[in-house]
C-alpha cells in the first residue's frame, strides 16, 4: 500500500521587516529653577462679615457699652461697664480670629477708635 503523500502546507506570508528605529532623541535641556516660590495666598473669608472687626462704643442715650461688628447697625450685645464687653468680645474675637476696636468714650477723641 502507498502511502499518502503528505499535505503541502499552506505559504504563509512573511511579515515584513521592522524599519529601523530612527535616531535617539537629543536629551532635553534642564529646566532652570524657578527664581522664588510666590508667597502663600491667605485665606479668605466669605460672607457678608469677611475681614469685619468687633467696635466697641458707649451709647448716648442710655450710656451703655454696646459691641457690634465693622459694617453693621445691629448691636450684637450691651452691658453696663466696659470691662464687661471686653472681656466677652476678647473671647468672640479669639474663637473667630478677628480684631477689637474700641472707641473712645471721653475726652477730645470722643467716638474716635483708641490705640491700644
């Protein structure tokens, strides 16, 4: 018996070559360094009281010390003497970082804000 002749395998095509891998890129230049860092931006506050300070003044009419924020006609709160009202606005000025103003409540400078 013969035996079968043997099947031809099919062409297959060759791929073609890889084209050659053009040129290394030139290395990059080093970026210069920056000359300084710009200064970090403070926060900033949002809201109808952003950067407000807490006035405190002695009312005419009734001569009570009253405390109320740059800014705004509502009183935020009076008392009888003023060492009441500076030692609540210390504690409201402290719990939201801002600063005290004190307006003077005799004298030449009546009205006038007072350098600490």
């Amino acid at each position: 018996m013969a035996k079968p002749a043997p099947k031809a395998k099919p062409a297959v095509a060759k791929k073609p070559a890889k084209a050659a891998k053009p040129a290394a890129k030139p290395a990059k230049a080093a970026k210069p360094a920056p000359a300084k860092k710009p200064a970090p931006k403070k926060e900033e506050k949002k809201g109808p009281t952003a950067g407000a300070s807490y006035h405190l003044s002695k009312r005419a009419s009734d001569n009570k010390w009253q405390v109320f924020l740059t800014g705004s006609d509502k009183v935020i709160k009076t008392f009888d003497t003023k060492a009441e009202a500076q030692e609540y606005t210390k504690k409201m000025a402290a719990n939201t970082g801002r600063t005290i103003l004190t307006h003077a409540s005799k004298g030449a400078s009546k009205g006038k804000i007072q350098k600490r």
